[in-house]
C-alpha cells in the first residue's frame, strides 16, 4: 500500500478510535473493546474500498455494509462521522434519549444499512442484500461484519450454508477475531474453533490478516476481489481494546464505559498517536 | 349443501403469488424446505428464478427476507406458522419489525386443523406473538376469495405482513364477483341486535353458521368477521359493542393473546361489555383428523351458538 495511502488511513482509524472513546464515555456505557478491534477494518473499508457517498447514502448501486456484532456500533458510527454521514458532535449523544444514534445499529441512521444487535442476524440480512444484487445484477459487494463470539450462534452457519450454495460471490464477510467475548476468553466459553476450517467446510474461501496492519488489510481485501466462485470470509486476527493500553486484550473492557480518569488517560494516549502519525 | 366448494387458503396463497408476480417484478418467494405444503411449489414452477429454498433455517430465512427488502424487493417469506411465528420470532422481531422492512410473512398450517401431526405443529400461538410487534400486520383470511385479496392488499402495503393461512379445505363464502378487501377494515357477514359474533378466519364460517341457528331460536346475532387482526377495526368492534351490548369472538388460535384478547381490550377501552371467547383454551392440542378437532376443541358453530346464549345472560 502506498505510504501516504497508509498515512491517510492511519489517522482516520486513531480518530475513529477517539470517537468510539467519546461515544462510549458520554453515554456512560457500549462496547469500546470490540469497536477499537474493528476500527481499522471499518475505517480502511468506508476509506478505501467501498463504493459509498454520503450524498446518496440510499444509492441502489452502494456496497452495503451490515455490523452484524452490531454492538461495536460506536466504531461503526465514528466511521461514518469522520466520512461525512453525520457531525461529529453526534457521538457525544450515542445512547442519549432523543439522540440519533442509537445503542446498536438502526436502518435510519444516515449510512447504516441494517438494523443489527441481536447476534447471528446480520449475516443473514446480507445474505439477501448479496442475492438482491445478484438478482439485479448489480456489482455492489456486501460485507457483513460478526464477532468471534458470535459465530456460537446458530443462525450463523445457516447463513454460511445459504451463501455457497446461492453462490453468492459478491459476499464478505469479516470475522473479528479478538479471541474474548463476555464470559471470558472463546476458547473457556464455548469455543467456536477452528474456525477457518469451519467456513472452509461451508464451502467459503478463507482468508487470514492482521486486523490492525494496513498493508495486510489491503492484501486480504484485495485477495477478496480476486475470488470469484464462493463468498469470502476474512478471518481478522485483531486486539480488543486495541490503541488504548489498559483496555487492549482485556475482557472486562467488553462492555464497560470508560470513566472520566480513564477517557482523559485515552484520549492521552489516542491524541499521541495521531501526533506520531502526523508529516 | 352439496354445492358448496372448498379450498385451503394455503392453496389460495400458492395460487394468488404466482397470479400476481408479473404485475409485481420485486415479488420473490423464499421457502423453507416446505414448498410442497405451503403452496409456494405453484409459485415455483412458474416462476423458478424468483424462487429460493432456504433448506430447513427459518431464522436464515427471515434475516434473507430482510436484505432483500432492504434492497427493495418485496419477499414473502413461507413456512408452516409454528416456525414462522414462533421459531423465528425473534428475527422477525429484529431483523424485520424493528427496520420496518417490506417483508410479506405467509404462514400456513395455522391452528388445531393441522391435523394429525399433532401439538408440535399446531399453532395457537402465532397471532398472540406477531400482536405484540410494534408496526407489524396481521391478516388472517376467512377463505380462498379474501386469501387472494389479502395476498393482492400485502404487496400493495408497505411494511411488514404476517399473513395466516390453514391447511384444511374450508368453505368459500365470499363471491369473487363482488368481494372487495379493504385492509383493517372489519366485514359485517350479517346484521343482528342481540349480540355479535366476531370471528376470524375459518371461524367466520362456523359464525354464520351459528348466527343461522340462534335465528330459528329467536336471537338476532350480528356477525362480524375480522380479516385483519392488526390493526384492529376497533371503530366497528366499539360500534358493535353498543348497539349488542355483548360480544362472542371466535378464532383458531389461543384464547389468550389472539382476537379475543384484541377484542376485549377495544372494548374494555371504547365500550366495556361482557366478551365471551371461543378459541383453543389454555391447552396442547394432539393428533386427529382436522375435522375432529375443530368439533373437540369447541371450534364449531355449535359451540359458539352455545357460548352465545350463555353470554346473553351477561348482558346488562
């Protein structure tokens, strides 16, 4: 990936990571571990692969992508702010009574293209969205983001099952695999692995990568284009908690708001990084 | 009465989708193992590109259903009410009812007359679980005529539909040359001023019969049938509550959470008087003839004439 490319991209993610940190500090709950392990996925996706406007965010020809682990909506919400959906200032209200920006992902926000929350759901919604396209035939790609997590859920490999045998090459699906869900670790909980080997056996094209390494996103994604016979699943090794040091690969931080002390200690640490990042 | 011509409404289903889907290029029918049984097989064979098999994964199924609308086609979404209704809920609670989404539910097999595949696949339940989506519909069609008209009314509404279809042949009692279908509109079958019978479904035909009967006894009992469950005609429930003073409701459906419940609360709100129900009370059903088990569990004019007269002795 070019340099300033990279640069570019960089930024955008630290200031996406600040807003999952000011959404989640201002509603005083949310999910900020799962939403900093996405970030740089979400932010290289709106930034540098999807076909979206925030003009025409309903445009019939627009990827579309569904937060299936739609808990980490802050990230998904700092995302589209920092694209142009809505201000900024909107994530100070996330949770809020009256606010936009609701706990989970809701269809009417600007930009987001499918209600989600509820664990297993999203993939199969982007199922149909990948099945309108094809019935169309449009090029819009469909990328529908779960958790590690929330791959136990049944409905999960049914979705896995329906996309290969409706051929539904224009679906990508990401799995974050941060390795820590609520209970715990997923290996103690109910482990879902090995799971390439899972959607393997569904009959998806697996792809692995360094869910906070640009030139490795890039890599992944561009392999992602390149299959043309089977949806595609990318399997992202990532940290939870990631580019905020005491909230990286610790599961109390799951679904715990930061406090004043920590969101100032945060904000600290996200704020040097951008300066770092600077020319 | 050897005349009279019988028809499943799921029948009716399979049939008005493929009547319709060259007037409505966005229509598409997805299935779930069941094609066969749900009548979506008609839809199938004339009009195979449009039609997906989402193998036995309702849950898949719905969510499916909700891309696609999102995407702006009109799915309908098949499989037996059980599974629909209940094993799904969840999705179609979330992935449908709470985006809104364009997503048209046809549910067969509904009620006791599934028949001999016993409680697991009756389904008294349904109509109390979709009631309480916020912005959901539900139509429950009393024969063939206002099964297709319902079909016609869902494509041309925008939202989420759950539509309620039996498997057993039942009585056609509404003449095609006339019928008009007007969504959330309640249908007076017949005027009378004792009481009302308000019926839904393959009971509306048990109310007539039973307003025949309690007419050679001298009671003038008025029959309503509610075609579309949500959103409830409580004008004309509340009217009828008036001018009767008492009403009987009769469904294929629990007495709990179903029409009775919708009726009683409108009337409790609009204008309180006595409501007797005739449904499958608090119980499992089982295995037998769909016949039978209509007669068994009450669903039949007979009985409803009976909870009739015990229901005029409430009235003020």
């Amino acid at each position: 990936m070019e340099q300033n490319t990279k640069k570019r991209l960089q930024r955008t993610a630290c200031k996406v990571r600040m807003g999952v940190i000011e959404g989640t500090y201002n509603a005083k709950s949310g999910h900020p571990g799962g939403s900093l392990s996405i970030a740089d996925t979400l932010t290289y996706l709106y930034f540098n692969k999807m076909n979206v406007d925030p003009k025409s965010p309903d445009s019939a020809d627009r990827d579309r992508l569904v937060l299936s682990k739609g808990h980490t909506a802050p990230a998904l919400y700092a995302v589209l702010a920092q694209k142009g959906y809505f201000p900024e200032e909107e994530l100070k209200s996330l949770r809020h009574i009256g606010a936009m920006l609701q706990g989970h992902p809701c269809i009417h926000i600007p930009g987001v293209d499918m209600s989600s929350g509820s664990l297993g759901q999203g993939i199969s919604a982007a199922c149909g969205m990948a099945l309108a396209g094809k019935l169309d035939g449009k090029s819009y790609k469909v990328y529908a983001v779960l958790g590690d997590g929330e791959i136990e859920e049944g409905q999960v490999w049914e979705a896995a099952m329906f996309a290969s045998h409706k051929d539904l090459t224009n679906l990508v699906a990401i799995v974050d695999n941060n390795g820590l869900q609520i209970d715990g670790p997923i290996s103690e909980v109910c482990s879902p692995e090995p799971i390439t080997d899972k959607f393997a056996a569904f009959g998806w094209h697996v792809i692995t990568m360094d869910a906070h390494d640009f030139d490795d996103i890039d890599r992944a994604f561009t392999e992602a284009d390149s299959v043309k016979d089977k949806p595609v699943v990318i399997i992202q090794k990532s940290v939870k908690g990631k580019g905020v040091s005491f909230m990286e690969n610790q599961v109390g931080w799951h679904g715990t708001a930061p406090n004043k002390e920590q969101y100032d200690q945060a904000m600290a640490e996200l704020t040097a990084q951008l300066k770092g990042l600077e020319d | 009465m050897a005349d009279v011509i019988k028809k499943a409404t799921r029948e009716s289903y399979g049939e008005a989708l493929r009547d319709l889907a060259e007037e409505y290029p966005q229509l598409v029918v997805l299935d779930a193992d069941l094609a066969a049984a749900t009548k979506t097989g008609i839809f199938k064979k004339a009009y195979p590109d449009r039609f997906f098999d989402c193998g036995i994964a309702e849950a898949n199924m719905m969510g499916v259903a909700a891309g696609l609308a999102a995407c702006g086609k009109i799915p309908f979404a098949s499989t037996f009410a059980m599974f629909a209704a209940g094993r799904a809920y969840e999705i179609v609670r979330n992935s449908i009812g709470y985006p809104h989404l364009n997503v048209k539910i046809g549910a067969t097999h509904a009620g006791i007359s599934v028949g001999e595949d016993g409680a697991t696949h009756q389904c008294n339940e349904d109509i109390a679980l979709m009631r309480t989506i916020p912005g959901m519909t539900i139509i429950n069609p009393c024969d063939d005529v206002e099964a297709r008209a319902a079909v016609k009314a869902a494509l041309d509404f925008n939202g989420p539909v759950y539509m309620r279809f039996g498997r057993l042949a039942v009585p056609v009692i509404n003449d095609p040359a006339t019928y008009k279908f007007e969504l959330g509109k309640g249908v007076t079958m017949r005027d009378g001023t004792d009481l009302t019978i308000v019926a839904t479904g393959l009971m509306v035909n048990e109310a007539v019969q039973a307003a025949e009967t309690l007419a050679a006894e001298g009671i003038s009992a008025r029959v309503v049938n509610i075609h579309t469950i949500k959103p409830l005609d409580k004008e004309l429930i509340v009217k009828c509550a008036k001018e009767t003073g008492v009403i009987v409701t009769a469904e294929e459906h629990s007495v709990i959470g179903g029409l009775g419940s919708a009726v009683a609360e409108a009337v409790t709100e609009g204008c309180p008087v006595p409501v007797v129900k005739v449904g499958v009370n608090d119980e499992f059903g089982h295995s037998g003839p769909a016949v039978d088990l209509l007669k068994e569990f009450g669903l039949s004019a007979e009985n409803i004439a009976a909870k009739a007269k015990e229901a005029l002795k409430l009235k003020k």
